[in-house]
DNA sequence: GAGGGTTGTGTTAGCGGTAACATGCTCCGG
DNA sequence: CCGGAGCATGTTACCGCTAACACAACCCTC
C-alpha cells in the first residue's frame, strides 16, 4: 500500500489554498478579497464564507515574507511601569494598530546597551519603523538604525542630533520651568533630586535646567546628590529627600525629577512633621495620577504623553506609507507643549483643601 | 543591452546566501552557525567573521515560515500601566527572551470584546504559547485557543474551567483575608469599595470574597456601591468613598479592590479631617509601592506579580520545547502565594512611624 | 579491510503568502 | 463590428529560510 497524500492529517491550521479551492478560485484571488483589491462583491462574500466556515487565520510570516513588509513597529522605552511611558505607549498602539501595523514592544530597564540588544534583536523582524525613547544612544544602534534605512522617531526629548523624526519637549527647560516656580514663590534655596545617573538622560536633563536656572536667577550654590539608580521611585524620594537635608537643613524649597520621587519626598516630610509646602516647597514632574490625588496635590509639570505616543504613530503612518510608494520624508521635529500645574505642594492654601500637616484648623465637617 | 542580473543594486539587506557566497560555503551551513548545530570550529569562525563583517542579520520572518516556529508568545494584561501586569509581563519577559522566545503585547484597556480582537490578530503571527489574564474569557476565544493548539496559561486567577494551564492565586481568598483583618481588629461595619464591573473579574471577584466573609463573620448586610469604570484608580478611591460615607456614615472599615483606590479613599479621608485607622480602617490589594511609601502606610495583600510572569514563562518554555518534540504535557495548576501586610491604614501607632491624623502626638523628632 | 557509525557539508523541496504580468471577458465609441 | 480600455481572475516566480535526506570522508571495531 502506498502512503496517503496527506501523511499525518493532524488537522493543521488551514491555508489561503485551503480557502481557495473550498471557494473554488485561485489563492491570488483570496489574497485580493482579504487585502480589499478589487473583486466582484459576490466573489468576495463567498470567500470570506469559507474562511469564517474553515476558520481560517492569514499567516502573517509569509505574507511579510512575500510582500516585504512586516506589519511591524518597534517601539523601545526605558520601562512599562511608568505611567508616563505606559501612556505613549497606549497612544501609539491606538494609531498604528488604526493603520494595521502591530506593536514589538521592548524595555531597556533603564540598561545602557540592552537598546542596543534590543534594536539587533528586534530587526530579525523587520520592523516598519521604530520609536525610540530619548535622544542618547549608542553609536552601535545609531549604525544598525541608519544602515538598515528605517525611519526612526526619537520620542520625549529634543535631542541635538537626531537620528530621524522627532516628537517630544526639551526636559531641561521642564526643569528650569519648575526651578523659576519656586523662585517665584519666593524660595531661595533650592534643591534638586533625582537625574543623578547617564542611565536616565532625561532626568539629567532636567538636572541642568535646574542648574542653569540657578545660575540664571542668581540662586548661588546647586544643591544635589548623588542617589540611587533608575527608575528612581517613591522610597528613592524619602531616603532622597532625608540625605538631602542632612546635607542642606535649611533648604526652602525641592525640584524632583519625577512625581513618585516627589510623592516620596513629600511622604518623608510628614514623617518628620516637616510643613510642606511652609517649610519646603516641592515640585515634581509628569504629572502623575498620584500628583493629582495625594493630599496635598503635587506641583508638577504637565507633559502630553499619549500625544507624544499618538503623534510618533501618525509620523510613522505617513512616512512608512510614503516609503512603500518609494517616496522619501523629511525628518520632522515635533515639540509638544508642557505646562506648569500648582497644586498644593508649592502653594498652600487653596480654598477648601488647603492641608496644613502637624498643625492645625480641625474643620469640622 | 541587457539588464544587469541585479537590477537595482539598492543595497537591501544581505541575506543567508550572501553571507554563504562571501564565506564560501552552502546557506544551510551559515543556518547550522547561526543555530548552534554541529560545525567545524573554523568553518563557524569564519561564517561569524562574514556575518559581522556584512553586518547580517536573519529574517524572522522567512525562518519562522520554513521552520513552523514563530518564535513569540502572546501576552494579553487588561492594562500596561499598572504596577502588578507591569511587573508579571516584566518576569514573563526575562524567562522568555532567555529561551529565545518574542513577546507579543497586547493590552485589553479592560473592554471585554478587546480580548477577542486581539487575540485573533495575534494568532496571524502564529504564536507558540499564549499568556492570558483571569480566567474569564468568551467563547469564541476559548474557541479559537482550543482549535489552534497553542499552549495557554491563565494567570492572576484560579479559574473553575481553565483553558489550559494556569498560574494564579484566588482573588476570592484575597478579599475575605483583608475583610476577615479588619473583623480582627474590632471593625464591624465594613464597606467594599471597587469591583463593580464585570470587565473586571478579579476586582468582582474579591468583592465576592469580601461578601463571603461578611457572611461568615456574621457582619450584617454588605456595603458596596456601583461606581466607577476599570481601570479604577486613586480618584475613584476618592469618589467612592464621599459616596460610601454617604450612604453609610458610620463605616468603621473600608476593603478596597486596589492599593491605588485605597490610597485615594485615604487622601479623601485626610481632607475631610477622618482619622485613618482611627474612625475606619481600610485596606488594599497588591502592595503596590504606593502602599509601602505613603502615610501611613497601607496595609495590603501583596501577591508575587513578577514570579506569576516568571512561572508562566517557565511553563511555556517547558510545554513549547515538548511540543516541539512531538510530546504533550499535562495541565498545570501552579497556585502562588499571597500574604497579608499589615501597615497604619488598619493598625497605628507602630513604633517610630505611627501617625494619627489630624490629632495629636506631636512627636518631636 | 569490510561493515557500521559519526561527522561535516551540500542538495532539494518546500513553508504560505504576494508582485507582476498574463488572460479572457465585457463594454464602449466611431 | 473592430480596437482598445477596464475589469475580474489566473499563472508564474519568487520572498529568505529550514527540514529532511544525501553523501563523502573519516573513525572505529573486530
């Protein structure tokens, strides 16, 4: 006896052939009724009849292998358990899976050179385009990216030699802009904590715009330490905000480099029955949900996340869209605005919530 | 005169054959290199030289269609921007990468009907294992995951009816443990807040556990109220617990289905001047950081969400490779630990950080 | 030194789609 | 009633890689 045509008929997942000759038409024409070409109405029905009755799923490898397009975007950030960054990340799904294209998300966890294993890893797959985040990277990856000849969008930063595209804020100014707030409100000694390591170029960046900011409003002396690795977090901000006073006791005002580093150095003053804002005054940034809601409200500085994320889509839509018309794009820059929120950490009393720790105005209510 | 062979010499990615050509050997040899077949030392060295040297880099896509490995697994979490999935897709995604396996991401943004869509999408890149949350799941998706065969691993839930293997703990238990903490402590008109949605099964759920329990105890009708849409967070804490005041005065204790809505019933609370833990008690769930940094601290149910991600993944690894060899694995039932953290929001006056707001003690420091 | 295993490499035939061109058909104006 | 345009569909030739088998050279062992 021979053997069967179909050896093992382990019921193996259907094919566009499979479709085909069930519809009884040629596997191009499949292909065309799934991809929107022009076929007759009736053709098409009959087609997507038999793959809704075989259950039939597109083999995404091979139509990427056939078509040379991946359906791939690969997008790099330092974490997902940022809010900041879990919210470009949301926007930039929205808007591409809009266009069909599928998210290869990556985390460096804030480690100089796993961008760079990433960037290799992820081009096995032939990405349409990749959204990086900050504008620091390693010459390795600025090859690998500029070699391969996708178009890269660097997000949250403005870096001074981009790679491509560019949507983001200049994280310097955001930390100049929260310096002058507490100016302002008349603090004059200022402190700053967190961006204290090359691994968070962003939170450097802020460092220095605090820095220059002193320079630039006559505050003498910066006042920062060295403390703790990336993702700086809410415990970094107490232990943070101890270490800082010990140095400085008589400090009058805080800029944090993020909210939960902020949140945390706030927490530590309660602690230590210290009056925010009377005593300290402390800004953070980002904008935070915690910023919003903690007691008393954080001062920080707003950013457009999702937009940021929302806008790197759109860039990449136009341009892959472009590229596959064999068209070239012009390298876009992108600033997204950010805005100042007082709140209660920097300016007390505020009709009906003002909050006065360790002191008192027992409201009855 | 006659095209030359190469039409367009655009310089597009060097391929298996090029590294071959250069290297003097067959295609199939640089596969062998590349996969860590057997080969002759040099003939490897020299392969490797090529590949660097053309700076090559394998397609993906064309070795998942030749090999039937697509090489990813599907991660589907309601939300990215959460600290627990953040930090089980984080373990999920150390064990993976270390297998060689691709991490598929999508995000539900807790719509039911998401899941499906994406779960479809995902299965076009023919994933070899799929990582789901909770154990609730429509048809059509059980459907399709039982048709197609891939190996499938419910998480941060003990389903009644798994699809496959699961890796969870009861949200059940969750809820009584932190209702049954504040019967302990002398709380007898306990509310829940959050779990009001079906598109949140746990948050429902540990509500349930929560009923149970008050039942158990003999604690007279429950407290819950409808309000608010998943994902929950600090302001929902907030606004819930205005309207659970307002319905229910005089609450002595307050469960909530998360640390982030715990914390902002607590921030509600400090405003309107209640003591916490002094008038009510009121506990979280997943010992977010925000439970071990704000004041007082909030006593939780911490959950081990890394090793949840980190089993997963090791089962996966275990069942793909078995599959691979042509063997079939038994369901496992992998049920991790949770425990209770007991901190000021349910017990003050903890030595050194005990903190009675609105009151006294001035503790100088 | 013949038989049988190992080792290193090559050959062949796809994997499941799509680009590009080919084909037959209908419809239209002149 | 013919030429040509436009439409719906079919045919062919890959995309870049790997499974499976083929094969030659070498190593044993008896």
């Amino acid at each position: 006896m021979t053997k069967p045509p179909t050896p093992t008929p382990t019921r193996s997942a259907p094919t566009m052939n499979d479709v085909a000759r069930a519809a009884n038409v040629s596997k191009m024409t499949v292909s065309r009724a799934l991809r929107g070409d022009r076929i007759a109405p009736e053709t098409k029905a009959r087609i997507l009849a038999e793959i809704d009755r075989l259950h039939y799923v597109p083999h995404a490898a091979a139509g990427a292998l056939a078509s040379r397009r991946s359906g791939f975007v690969a997008v790099i950030v330092p974490s997902i358990d940022n809010a900041n960054f879990a919210e470009t990340v949301r926007g930039l799904e929205a808007e591409l899976r809009a266009a069909g294209l599928d998210l290869l998300l990556g985390t460096t966890e804030y480690r100089i050179g796993r961008e760079d294993e990433l960037v290799q890893t992820m081009m096995r797959h032939r990405p349409e385009g990749i959204v990086l985040t900050g504008g620091v990277h390693t010459s390795r990856v600025a090859d690998r990216l500029a070699r391969s000849g996708i178009p890269v969008v660097e997000t949250w930063d403005l870096p001074a030699t981009p790679i491509g595209h560019v949507v983001g804020f200049s994280n310097r100014a955001a930390g100049a802009m929260m310096t002058e707030h507490l100016a302002a409100i008349g603090r004059r000694r200022i402190a700053f904590l967190g961006g204290a390591s090359p691994r968070d170029p962003r939170g450097e960046a802020r460092k220095h715009g605090y820095l220059e900011a002193l320079v630039r409003l006559g505050l003498g002396p910066p006042r920062t330490l060295r403390y703790g690795l990336p993702p700086l977090s809410m415990h970094h901000g107490a232990a943070g905000l101890a270490r800082t006073i010990a140095r400085w006791p008589d400090i009058d005002g805080l800029v944090c480099a993020s909210d939960p580093i902020a949140f945390g150095a706030i927490s530590e003053c309660q602690r230590r029955r210290i009056a925010v804002p009377q005593t300290i005054a402390i800004g953070g940034f980002g904008d935070f949900e915690i910023a919003r809601c903690s007691h008393p409200g954080i001062t920080t500085i707003a950013v457009e996340a999702a937009q940021i994320g929302q806008r790197a889509g759109a860039i990449l839509r136009t341009v892959i869209e472009a590229l596959r018309r064999g068209e070239a794009c012009p390298a876009t820059i992108d600033e997204t605005s950010m805005s100042l929120e007082v709140r209660g950490s920097t300016v007390g009393e505020r009709e009906g919530k003002d909050f006065f720790f360790g002191k008192k105005k027992q409201k009855t209510f």
